[in-house]
C-alpha cells in the first residue's frame, strides 16, 4: 500500500473537509492501517513487532513501518509530533484496559489501583492550571515625566515666567503657589482651610 504522501495531518483534512490529493479508497485503507496500529498498541504489543507485521503485509521498510506507528499515535492521541500528551494518554489507556480485566476478574482492589492510576496519567488528580486574565497580560505601563525637553518640548524660561507671575492681580499667597507648580522657587503658602503646605 503505498501511503509515502500520506500523513495524519492530510488525513485529519481529508476527514474534515473531504479533500485531498489521493483517492478516498487509498485515504481509507490508510486510516483503517492506522486503526490496526492503535489496536496493537492497546494490547500491548511493542512497536518493534507492530513494524514487523507491517513489513510482513504491506512491504514496507522499517523506517517506513516505524513512520506509521508514529502517524497512529499521533493521529489518535495528539497532534504533530509524538509528545508526552500523547504518551499519557496511550499509557491510561492500558491501565483503563487493565482495569476492565480485574473487574472481570472480580479483583475490585486491582480496578481501583488501575483506574487511580489512569487518573493519575491523565493528570486528573490535579487542579487546573489557571488561565492569567488577558486585562492583566495587557497593563498598560503610564509613566509620567516632569521634565518638558524630554518630551520634545522647549524649556519654560523660568524668569520670564517668575515676571509674569509677578505681574498677575493676585494676592502674593496665591502668587507663590504659582511660583511653586512652575518650579521657579520652593515657597510655602496657606491653603483657603488654614493648612500650611511646603514645595
């Protein structure tokens, strides 16, 4: 059978869209070769003597029978390459296999210890991980500068400015407030409740 152009990715299209590039006869027959691989993986069977039987049947080379386990696991299990996703859950699998054989054998301590294992695999004795709030991932930093040229704006002269504000109709407590915010001098000034402030 030849799937050399064939691989799960193309396979997963296929099945979603029913497009592709190879008839739909080769696409099954390529997904019924992956389905046979992933039945021998859940009996246990290594992928040495899984590549064997595909060399035996469908003449394929060892590198390309050993292609196709991976293209099951993935297509199964995970997608792109072989991850630890993957593996957990081929792993659990077994175990849930393992689980059903003690209850058959009515060896209730040996389904608990299997199905908390396979639990375990899945992770599912763990909390989840918590998502981090997009708002918080995307504060804005404000910065706040006091110094003008460094915003590209051209120093205030600070005697025009004291002159000017001399000039004012204001009375000298509110004239040195002035004075203060336009960092001409530090002064102290009494707000309208009596409170003194300093700058």
């Amino acid at each position: 059978m030849e799937t050399s152009k064939i691989d799960h990715i193309k396979l997963q299209i296929w099945i979603d869209t029913g497009k592709s590039d190879e008839s739909p006869s080769v696409m099954i027959k390529y997904l019924d070769r992956l389905e046979m691989v992933r039945a021998m993986i859940s009996k246990y069977e290594t992928p040495g003597f899984i590549a064997k039987v595909l060399m035996k049947i469908d003449g394929y080379t060892r590198n390309g029978a050993m292609s196709i386990i991976s293209e099951s696991i993935n297509f199964f299990y995970c997608s792109n390459d072989i991850k630890k996703e993957a593996w957990r859950n081929i792993y659990a699998e077994r175990l849930d296999n393992a689980a059903l054989v003690c209850w058959a054998d009515n060896d209730m301590e040996g389904y608990k210890k299997m199905i908390e294992a396979a639990m375990k695999a899945r992770r599912l004795d763990q909390a989840d991980k918590e998502d981090i709030p997009y708002d918080l991932l995307n504060q804005k930093t404000i910065l706040y500068q006091l110094d003008p040229e460094k915003m590209g704006i051209k120093k205030v002269d600070r005697t025009l400015l004291a002159e000017f504000i001399d000039r004012l109709p204001l009375e000298e407590v509110q004239k040195n407030k002035l004075r203060s915010d336009g960092g001409i001098e530090n002064v102290s000034w009494t707000e309208e409740d009596g409170t003194e402030q300093q700058s």
